[in-house]
C-alpha cells in the first residue's frame, strides 16, 4: 500500500464502503451538531468536492484550505474568526465511536465549575501506552502534566493516552502563536499545563478512537468495523464487564500493601486481562485499600501503586478499563490511623458502591457481568450486586472465612485460568 495519504486523503481512504470522514459527519450529526468546518492542506480539493455532494448528512460544511501546513495548533488559529464559542476538534485521520453527549456534558459541568477552563480533552488506556504520548491527572480528573514519548524506563504511569478529540472555549486562542507551526500534544497543551492548574479537563474514556496513520492500522479499523467491534464501542450502548479484585488476584498477596516495590504481578496475568481486552468485556479493578485508612501510606500512595500495575500490564499489551478502590476501614481508634478515611462507606466490599460507580461511568451491562475474586467478601459483593462470580487458587483462595456465603464458588488455578476457558462468557 505504502505511504498513506500521497494520492487520497486520509480522511477519503475507504473504510468498508465509506470514506473515513462519512463516520466522523455521521457522527457528529447523531449528536446535534449543526456546522462543520474543515480545514485542508494536501489534497484538500479532494476534501472539498467530496463535501459538496455530501448534503446527505445534513450539515453545513464549510472548507478552508491552509495556504502553509501550520501544524494541528497553527490551523486551528487560522480560523480563529470563525470560532467564537465553544467547539468540538476531531482530526481528520481518526476513527471515532463516541457517545459525544457524555463528553460534552462533562465539558459543561466543568465549566460551569471554573470559569477558566480553556478545554476538555478526550484520554484514554490502549495496549501500546510505551510509544503513546500520556497525560497525568489530579483526583479531579484535571490534567497536571503531559509525558511525551519516549518515556524513561523507571518511569510508572497511568495509562491514559491523550487522543485528538478536544471540546475548546475560544480562550484556547490566547495560547497558540498566530502564524507559528505549532503541534497541540507538543507545543500547546504542555505549556498550558505548566502554567496553572484546571486549565484543561481530561474526559476518560474507553471508547473507540483510533487512527490510521499506518497500513496496519487501516487494517485493524477495517477488521473492527468488518466484526462489529468498532460498533459496539460507544458508550451509549451497554458491554458487560469483567470485574477484578487487585490483591491476591492481579499481584500476589502482601499483607497491607503499601510499598511500591511489594507490588509485583502474579504470572500469566497480562496475558488474562488482554485476554478480556479482546473479548468486548470491560476489564474494571475494584478494590478495598484500608491501609490508607489505617495510615500505612497516603492516598496518593496507592495512586503511585496503580500507576505500576498499569504501566507493566500496558508493557505486555494489557490494558485497564477503569480502577476503583475504597481508602476507608469503619473500625476506629487504632494508633496513627488516618481519621479522615475512618468511616462506615458505602464503597467498601462486600457493599457495592464501586460497582455502582462503574456501572454509571461505563453503562455496564449488569446482567452478563461477572466479579473475579479471593476471598469470601468478593464472593459476597457478587451476590449483593446479582452478579456472577468466579474465584482464584491464588491469594486467600476464598480461606478467609471472613463471611458466610450461600454455596461455595467453583475455584480455579488464578485469572488466566477463568479468562481462558472463557467460563464468564457461558
């Protein structure tokens, strides 16, 4: 095929029976949007006329060509003018599937919250977080800083990739040189956030976004549109989930974890949860942590943990959909614990706070979901959540006979075990 994009656009390349951009149109009329503006450059005259006879989709699309390539930054200032309330960026060489009503709810809500957010950028995990530029973020789900490829080797990260969807104000203006080539992954959104924080938002997201800069990758959006996959992606419709305890299931078992380099990941577990990657089911960690409570370490410490597991699940081609953990312990009155997480939570297993949280985040289907565990309140969090459950030999292997169960869970050998005969998909 060789290089894409010498003769036809990458936005024209034919993705069964359509071109690239057709999806992105469609897209963006399912969710209301009334005028689209493109912006080309090489071989933009393609773009155009293919747009004048697209008045099937039943926008107002307007095409301005780039007289210099000013980079994603430098051709988003040149049309300023036209943009003078918030908007929506997509690139042109992306395929999306996005419930884009949820990204700009979330846009709004922030907004509305602090008036100086300048934007809403669309992060994701994917299975190749090493060669992806990544993004850090606060509880708040604002961004702190931007880590450009290539990462250090001792380097621990969440594994959110920064994708091309951005919701901006027109405030972004004010940070872009006029007439500079500049790139927003490397020239604009690093220097906004060094400068003060809550200037970005980062919406995380598991949905498809995908580009196609190489063969290989055309390839894989056609086989995903071909099987389905592309679209069942949105979150506007419902995928069942895989939910995981960490602890004696992702990596082996240290009484109150709370060091860094305790952590180390039980064997065949990445091969597990690339496994579930693969099946359509979400791969969610929901997990008690009460040494925060107890002040073994801090909040931030367990963050710090979660960054290690991501990052070396990611350097096997595994990735987690979403990690949820509860900090508190109700019991109180124990030297150096940390008052502020000492409560009776509703977020504690074998309550079913973080499946609820989950569920709403990610429009789970409950009904086909399953929780794997080992122990006996996992088992229990399962039954309170009416879901299925599957235990592990690993861990607690279900010993701790901490709650009484209404039949004892088949267990197996640990989590390759369950993922790959599939037993959850049955």
């Amino acid at each position: 095929m060789g290089v894409l994009g010498t003769e036809t656009p990458k936005a024209l390349l034919p993705i069964v029976g359509k071109p690239l951009l057709a999806y992105q149109l469609a897209l963006l009329k399912t969710y209301g949007f009334k005028r689209v503006l493109i912006v080309t450059n090489h071989l933009g005259a393609q773009i155009e006329k293919f747009c004048g006879t697209s008045s099937q989709f039943g926008l107002s699309i307007h095409c301005l060509r780039e007289n210099k390539p000013l980079g994603t930054a430098g051709a988003l200032k040149s049309v300023e003018e036209y943009l003078l309330s918030d908007f929506l960026v997509l690139y042109g060489d992306e395929m999306i599937h996005m419930d884009l009503a949820r990204l700009l709810a979330f846009h709004r809500h922030n907004k509305t919250t602090l008036k100086r957010l300048l934007g809403t950028l669309a992060v994701h995990p994917n299975d190749h977080p090493a060669d992806s530029n990544l993004v850090e973020i606060d509880r708040d789900n604002f961004i702190t800083s931007f880590l450009t490829k290539p990462h250090p080797q001792d380097l621990w990260f969440h594994n959110l990739v920064s994708t091309p969807v951005y919701v901006f104000t027109p405030e972004i203006f004010n940070y872009i040189p006029e007439g500079v080539y500049a790139d927003f992954g490397r020239d604009i959104f690093p220097r906004i956030a060094c400068k003060q924080k809550n200037l970005l938002a980062a919406y995380t997201t598991p949905e498809y976004i995908k580009d196609i800069g190489t063969p290989e990758r055309l390839r894989e959006v056609r086989k995903d549109v071909r099987s389905g996959v592309f679209a069942r992606m949105s979150l506007k419709y419902k995928r069942p989930a895989v939910f995981l305890d960490r602890d004696g299931v992702i990596n082996e078992e240290v009484g109150n974890l709370n060091n860094i380099e305790d952590f180390t990941l039980l064997p065949r577990v990445a091969k597990a949860i690339k496994r579930i990657n693969e099946s359509g089911y979400y791969a969610v960690v929901i997990s008690n942590q009460p040494v925060v409570a107890k002040g073994f370490c801090t909040y931030d410490d367990v963050v710090r943990i979660h960054k290690k597991m991501e990052t070396l699940l990611g350097r096997e081609g595994a990735k987690l959909d979403a990690v949820y953990f509860c900090p508190h312990h109700p019991d109180k009155g124990f030297q150096g614990e940390n008052k502020e997480y000492k409560m009776v939570c509703r977020c504690r297993k074998p309550k079913t706070g973080m499946i609820e949280t989950a569920a709403r985040d990610l429009n789970i289907d409950m009904r086909r979901s399953v929780l794997i565990g080992d122990r006996t309140s996992d088992a229990k969090t399962a039954e309170n959540a009416g879901v299925r459950f599957f235990g592990v030999k690993t861990g607690s292997a279900l010993h701790d006979g901490v709650f009484t169960l209404r039949q004892r869970p088949r267990r197996y050998k640990d989590l390759f075990a369950i993922v790959n005969r599939r037993v959850f998909m049955l």
